[in-house]
C-alpha cells in the first residue's frame, strides 16, 4: 500500500492512505518522501467504540478477515474529502456498492500477478481439469503461450468442485500469529557478512501461512542433511492443545546449529529485502506468494518453490517452467486457509 502511494505521489498525484490504527508505524516509512516533497499523507479512520476486531488485527490477518465494520467510517471519509478517485483491496468486498453508493471512480488493486489470474481464465474457460481421471494426473492449461502442466490436486477446493471462491470467505480466522522476532538487523548482517556471496539459503513462507509442527521437523532434518548454511524464518505453527514445542526440531537441532554457526532462525517478523538483496544470499525457499516472487525476482536471486495455496502453484509454474529461475521442491497439495495441514513434503526433498 505504501509503494503503490509513493509510486502515485512521483508521478504528482497526491495520495492519501488510510488506516484504522497502524499509521504511526507507517509514519517513518513516508517520512523522507515528506521531506523531499511528495504529496504523500495518511489519515487514520475513527472506528466506532465498540469496534475492535480490526483495531487490534494484525498486518498477517488473513484475506477471510471480515473488514465490512469500516463501511460507514470509509463512506463519512469520501463525503468529507471528495477524492477524485479511491484504490480498494479486492479482499475488501463490500467496499465496491460504498464507494459507488457516494459517486467516486474506484480501481480495485488485486494482490495476484498477471500470470496466475491468466491461468485462472483459461481454467475456468476450457475446465481442462474436469477431463483427468484423478488428482494427480497432469493437465496442460490451454490458451498460453507457454507449457503449464497442474494437478487436480494443486487446485483450491471450490474450483474442483465447481464452487465460487468466496462461498466461505466471510469466516473470521484466528489472527494470533506467535512472538515477535527478537533478532536485530544488525545481528542478521552481521551473520550474513560472515558467509561467502551466494552461499546462503534464505527460507520463508510469508505472514499467513501455518506449518504442522511434523512439517517443521522434516524442514530441519533436511537443513541439516544438506550442510548448506541458512536463514530460517519460522513463522506461523498449526498447535493443538497437546503440542509440545521441543519436539519441533530434532533434538539438540538448534545448539547444533547455533555451535556450527551454519543457521539464523528467525521467529517472527523478518526484513526480508535486507536479506535477499545481501550478496551472501544464494537461493530463496518459497511459498510463491506474489509479494515474495517479486522480491525474489528484483533480488535476482534463484527459489525454490514450495507452494501451499491461493495461487501460488501458478505462480509456481511461473518461476519454475516459464521462467526456469527456480526449481520445484515437490509440494503437490492446495491447502485452504482453515485446512488442518501435514508434512506434505519430506526431508529427503528439502535435503536435495
């Protein structure tokens, strides 16, 4: 949100963000374009008292999060200010009838890339998925210029069943997403400075994924079986009432690495563009969410893919078969954002 205003402000547009309660934190990252002169600010939205679901959700809330509490808010802020036109998050479904309802042009900013919502009209078009005999046979998508090859099986759910996607969309998630990270910037570069130019394999799967406990310990077997150092950002973990946090990683896994000073692990948040863009940064494992794939394509920096859902086996075929920037590590399953996961891929994959 805060480049795409940027990008506006350049250009002489002047551009206004709006935000419930995170504009203090988005105040630092606009400040040097302030000083340099862009017509950049930000307003913060006054949501009613009793509203405090998005006050307090987090920047990792899930696109099912239910934001429709803003409606009024949004439509008392264009009435007041009469912009002379307003971009809205796809995911904010019921901002198209506010924003029409007071006459102000309106661009949806969907989040996906070209490629994967063209993969999605040729899908719908030509239905090549309803002609396979099971999850696993591969189908090529027609109507590209390229080869892609899917699976029944690496499709979300409503579209193998003929559904809508946004049959179940309204469902409010569990937004808690564990503990902060307690590594500073200068500690990261300070490890990867210390390794040789493309020598580390950096290892994220974004904000909202959550990984099985058993997912994690295969991740670690395979880490260590391959004796590459790494960056491991450990993000958010599926628990049950009796999960017991030693068993995540092999015993002993973390003095191992700590000692050999083969490995970071980050919990947590982590400056992922501070990574990518070091020098000793060699190789990107990867959800393919379109925000990491782009980071990972400005950085030049080859992935491996490991998709989990949304669109991100398209974005697979993209980096992997279209591109050839980066190589499949062998995850075959979509997974909804309720689904209950499960080590989908083994240590032997990871390790190779």
């Amino acid at each position: 949100m805060i480049d795409i205003a940027r990008i506006f402000a350049f250009h002489g547009a002047k551009s206004t963000i709006t935000t419930p309660k995170h504009a203090l934190s988005f105040q630092n990252s606009i400040k040097r374009d302030q000083e340099s002169g862009l017509p950049i600010t930000i307003t913060t939205l006054q949501l009613p008292n009793n509203v405090e679901d998005i006050a307090n959700t987090d920047m990792s809330a899930s696109p099912l999060t239910d934001t429709s509490m803003l409606e009024g808010t949004l439509k008392s802020l264009l009435l007041e200010k009469r912009p002379d036109c307003i971009v809205h998050d796809v995911f904010h479904r019921w901002s198209a009838s506010a924003i029409n309802s007071v006459d102000i042009p309106r661009i949806v900013f969907n989040g996906n890339g070209c490629f994967a919502r063209c993969v999605q009209e040729n899908m719908g078009k030509f239905k090549p998925h309803e002609k396979v005999g099971s999850d696993y046979e591969p189908f090529v998508v027609p109507g590209l210029p390229d080869l892609v090859e899917l699976t029944r099986s690496q499709l979300p759910k409503f579209a193998r069943q003929g559904g809508h996607p946004h049959g179940k969309m309204m469902r409010k998630p569990d937004d808690e997403r564990g503990q902060k990270t307690a590594i500073d910037e200068q500690h990261i570069l300070s490890f990867l400075n210390s390794k040789e130019p493309n020598s580390i394999l950096y290892i994220s799967f974004g904000s909202l994924a959550q990984l099985a406990p058993s997912q994690l310990l295969e991740i670690a077997h395979g880490l260590e079986a391959s004796n590459k150092p790494f960056i491991w950002v450990v993000g958010k973990i599926f628990k049950n009432e009796n999960e017991n946090e030693e068993n995540w990683f092999p015993i002993g896994f973390e003095d191992r690495i700590r000692e050999s000073k083969k490995g970071l692990i980050i919990r947590g948040w982590a400056p992922q563009l501070l990574i990518l863009e070091h020098a000793a940064v060699g190789g990107f494992m990867t959800h393919c969410g379109w925000n990491s794939t782009l980071e990972g394509v400005c950085a030049a920096v080859p992935m491996i893919t490991w998709p989990i859902t949304a669109e991100q086996f398209s974005n697979e075929k993209l980096v992997a078969d279209v591109l050839k920037i980066g190589v499949k590590v062998g995850s075959m399953d979509w997974m909804g954002w309720s689904d209950e996961p499960w080590a989908a891929v083994g240590r032997d994959k990871v390790g190779e």
